[in-house]
C-alpha cells in the first residue's frame, strides 16, 4: 500500500507543468509598455514577462502576486525589499546619472526649493515617493506626480509646477523636442540605473536573459552594459 501511494505521488509530482518563472519590469521610458514586452519576450523563452507602465500597478502586482525577478531603476529595486540585486546597469561606465531641476528661463533656486511644486515621474507611489524626494534634498518639497515621461514636459509649459526632477538623459530629450527655453538645476544629486533583482530562490535563469538584451533595448532601458554581482 505504501509504495503504491508512493508512485502515485510521483506520478503526480510529475503530471503538472513546473511555475514559470516570471519578471515584472517597471522602467519609466517614452514606449510603450506592450512595445517593450514584446520586445524583451524575443530575449526570455521561456519566462513570462510583465511590462508595467504606471509605478501603482507593478507595486500592486508586485506584493499580489511575487515575480521570480524585477528589472526596474535602483531605487524601485531597493524600496522592494523582497529581492535580492543581481544585476546593475551602467552608462559609460557608470551605475549612476546626474539627476537636474527642470525650470523655464530661469534657474530654480535650491535654497527656496521647498515652497516650489515640483514635478517627477512617480517611481513608487504618494507617500514613498514624497519621503524619497524629501531625503534627497533634505527639505518638505511639493510633489506633482506623473505616470509618464511624456507627461513631464505639459507640465511646466502649462505653469502647472515650477519645475521638473528628472535625469540628465531625459533632460536631453526634452531639449530636442521643446521650443521652450528649458534650463537646468544642479542639486549634485546622483541616482542608480536600472537594476534587476530576484527572489529567493536565486534562480539566475531570468537574469541571463536580461545580460542578453541587444544594444537597442539597453538604449531604451538607459543603460549600454551590465554587470553581474
């Protein structure tokens, strides 16, 4: 009787597909999320990927339903404390970039920042998010949260916020794309670049795939190499 229980066991130990492993992805860009999966999935047979284009969805899911990895900026990676850094991305060389207050014609001033409306890509949702900004420039600063990139530059055109936090790169991009005479803030402020950590488990095989990525999905995802911990 105990053997023949025992195979049973086996057999059905054996007669239901493995979990497949997941990534849950959460890196503010100007494509779409559905664009980007498509895109990754090309480099992850096999791993079930989930792009996420809005911070309250991946955190949401991310505690609902716990992916094998995430790939998302450092300091999304670091406030989801569940996982464990793998990987770190770099640009030219660096794991970090400089990050500019974004005003019209005139500079803001980092003395009376705190009675100025700020407005930055929200990373990790109303009151993480306004603890994050208020550390990095160690005073109460009035946030005005977006989802999207795109949404940053309506932003200060409209006079709906003084200014904008966001990094050199994206600043960048605005410059191209704006008329409007765009000027820049440095607060000294340096912050990580997409990271990507796993559970527990310390299963590598999602991580592999990430080290696969092709120049143009790095580009994308603002870094040009990785590097394995």
């Amino acid at each position: 009787m105990i053997k023949h229980i025992e195979i049973i066991v086996f057999a059905m130990a054996f007669s239901f597909p493995l979990a497949a492993k997941s990534l849950y992805v959460f890196i503010p860009t100007e494509i779409r999320a559905n664009v980007m999966q498509e895109k990754m999935g090309s480099f992850c047979s096999g791993i079930d990927i989930t792009v996420f284009g809005r911070a309250k969805d991946f955190h949401r899911q991310v505690n609902a339903n716990p992916p094998s990895a995430i790939l998302s900026l450092e300091p999304v990676v670091k406030y989801s404390k569940a996982f464990n850094t793998v990987l770190t991305g770099r640009k030219n060389g660096f794991e970090t970039e400089g990050y500019v207050l974004v005003s019209i014609d005139k500079q803001l001033e980092l003395a009376s920042i705190a009675g100025k409306k700020i407005g930055v890509v929200d990373l990790l949702g109303r009151k993480p998010m306004a603890e994050f900004i208020t550390n990095l420039f160690k005073t109460k600063i009035q946030l005005k949260r977006v989802t999207k990139v795109e949404d940053l530059l309506p932003l200060i055109t409209f006079g709906s916020v003084d200014g904008i936090f966001i990094s050199e790169s994206i600043y960048s991009q605005l410059k191209l794309k704006s008329n409007l005479n765009l000027v820049e803030t440095k607060p000294g402020i340096k912050l990580g670049l997409a990271s990507a950590a796993i559970d527990s488990s310390n299963d590598r095989d999602v991580i592999q795939c990430i080290a696969a990525f092709d120049t143009k999905l790095n580009t994308i995802l603002g870094v040009d190499e990785w590097r394995l911990l």
